[in-house]
C-alpha cells in the first residue's frame, strides 16, 4: 500500500513538472522580434512599432550606436533618405525591456515596396548604450 501511495505521488510530481516545464519553453519560445522605427543623426533615437499584442509598448529609446553599426546607419539614412531605417530586435519579451542587459537584433532598411534590406546584422547595443525616453504599455482591443 505505501508503494502504491509513494508512486502515485512520484508520478503526479513528474506531471506537474513535465507540465511546469512544458510551460516555460511555451513562455520562452513565444517571444516575437520587434521593430523599432530608427531616427535621428546627432542623437539617434528608435521608437517601437506598436501593434496589436504583443507590440503594444509604445517605447521611445535613445541610442548611441558603435562605430561600424553608426557607419552602416548614416550611410542607409544618406543614400536612401526617404526610406526608414528599422532595427529589428532579437525575440525578446519587449515588456522587460527595462530590465535587459542589453539589446540585440539587426539594422535594416525598408524599401517603398516594403522590401528589407540588411544594412547591419549582429547588432548589439549594451545597458549604457540605450536610454529608455518613454515607456508606456498600450490597450488590448
């Protein structure tokens, strides 16, 4: 009888954490990429392209860039100044944002037909290198 008991309880303990754990990679792997619209050429700023659920932060940050990420930024906004310029973060829960070490993604450009063209890949922008300005979190509808 008490094996019986003690292996009903093992067994409900190894749901409950095939469960627990099932749950957490769902929570992990849910994460989108998200678009922050870039601007600006003394002070570069990014602004978060708000969408329905998950994108609904509206988040404004200011952004100093590296060198070769700088370049690549001033040379897409020179050449192609009536086309944005986006960074495209890495999967990440953007409602924790304020509490990254850092940003991740890639810099692109966005044609008028709305094609993407890379102008930077592995951008990474640390904790001292942006600012969040604004940070609100927007209705669900």
């Amino acid at each position: 009888m008490f094996r019986k008991i003690l292996l009903s309880f093992a067994l409900i303990f190894m749901t409950a954490q095939n469960v627990t754990a099932a749950t957490a990679d769902n929570d992990h792997h849910h994460h989108p990429k998200h678009n922050m619209l870039i601007y600006g050429f003394e002070e570069i700023f990014a602004s978060h392209v708000v969408y329905k659920a998950p994108h609904n932060y509206q988040i404004i940050l200011s952004l100093t860039l590296t060198d070769d990420v700088k370049t690549a930024y001033i040379r897409g906004r020179a050449t192609h100044p009536d086309e944005s310029l986006f960074l495209l973060l890495d999967e990440m829960d953007i409602s924790k944002i304020r509490e990254m070490d850092s940003l991740s993604g890639t810099l692109q450009r966005e044609t008028s037909s709305g094609e993407r063209e890379t102008l930077a890949t592995g951008v990474v922008i640390t904790k001292d290198n942006f600012k969040i300005l604004f940070f609100n979190e927007l209705p669900t509808f």
